[in-house]
C-alpha cells in the first residue's frame, strides 16, 4: 500500500507541470507587453555547476561599436528594451573572450536569451530561446530563470567597474574579430539569431 502511494504521489507530481499554465505564471512581471516601438529581450544567465564564477558582461553593439549594458551573475537577469529591427549583442566572460548574439526585433515583441559559460575558451554563450531549440520557452530552465531570477539594473558604478577592468581598444578588437568569424559562417550567425517569430 506504501509503494502504491508512493507511485501515485510521483505520477501526481509529474502530471502537475503544465508548461502552459507555468509558462503564464512565470510572466506575472512581464505581463504587459513593450510599446509597438520597442522590443523587449529578456537576458538570462542560468546556473552552472562549471564557469560559476565568471561574470557575463553584456553589451549592446552600436554602429560596430560595443557599448556596455550590465554584468550578469548566476540566476540574474536583465529587462532590456531597445528599437525594434536588426540589432547586435556581444558577450564577454573570462579574461577577453567574447561571443555575439543577432537579433531582428518586431515591436511589442519580447524576446529570452540564456546566457552560460564556456568553460573551454571561458566566453559566455548567448543562445536564443525559441520553440525548437534545446531549451525552449516552455523548458523548466528558462521557466525558473523567468520566474524566479534577480532582475539587475543597469547603473554608473557597474559601468565605471567595467571601465576600469577591461581595455576599451581590446574590447573593440575581440568584436572585430568575432563579427569576422561570424560573418564566414552564416549557419553559426543563424544559431545565434533572434528571429521575429521568437517573439512572444
């Protein structure tokens, strides 16, 4: 009789998790949509047992030029709004190594990017979350990451920190040689694309 109730516990358990239902909850603060000008991406930087320790610095690139947001740690999150259209994201974890994120945004659109770490060349990945991709919307990470997440907001002493701990030139080389790679590979700058059907 205990096993039984032990299974049926387990099956009730299992059965509960309506990715529907978790999905609606887990937007309770993002419920109201962007403005029709406006795109909404949602950065997540998930837990890892490995690269733990390695903070992504996260910057919008602006006419080829990096421009800082914020730093993100583990189970933090970042809101950020920005024009609609074709736009560029770059990445930076340990030490130099960078990685770049693609995005064609529609308006009143919001859009969820899981970050983690590489730990061979120590870079943080940007990877777009989409229906059929490995970690889907409706996936228990970025339902977590969604709901539960600290939301960190950009400020002047994290933008005078990054000043001081990276070099504005090495910064705008890793780019450059990044955007590079990017450019000869269009499947690799497909997978690292923001589509507009990615919008919720």
């Amino acid at each position: 009789m205990r096993v039984t109730g032990q299974i049926a516990l387990v099956f009730l358990c299992a059965s509960a998790f309506n990715p529907s239902i978790a999905f609606a909850e887990a937007l309770s603060d993002l419920s109201t949509p962007p403005p029709a000008d406006k795109a909404r991406i949602v950065f997540l930087r998930i837990k890892q047992a490995v690269g733990s320790e390695v903070g992504a610095d996260l910057l919008e690139v602006v006419d080829d030029r990096p421009q800082y947001l914020v730093q993100l740690r583990q189970s933090e999150k970042l809101i950020w709004e920005t024009t609609p259209g074709s736009r560029k994201f770059m990445t930076l974890g340990f030490g130099s190594a960078a990685d770049l994120l693609f995005a064609d945004l529609v308006g009143g659109k919001t859009y969820y990017v899981m970050l983690r770490s590489n730990p061979g060349r120590g870079s943080i990945i940007p990877t777009p979350v989409r229906a059929e991709g490995k970690f889907g919307i409706d996936s228990r990470v970025i339902l977590n990451g969604i709901k539960t997440y600290r939301v960190v907001t950009p400020s002047a002493d994290d933008k005078a920190r990054f000043s001081q701990q990276r070099n504005a030139a090495t910064v705008q080389e890793e780019y450059e040689k990044r955007n590079g790679a990017f450019q000869r590979k269009a499947d690799a700058q497909d997978e690292r694309t923001l589509r507009p059907e990615d919008g919720q």
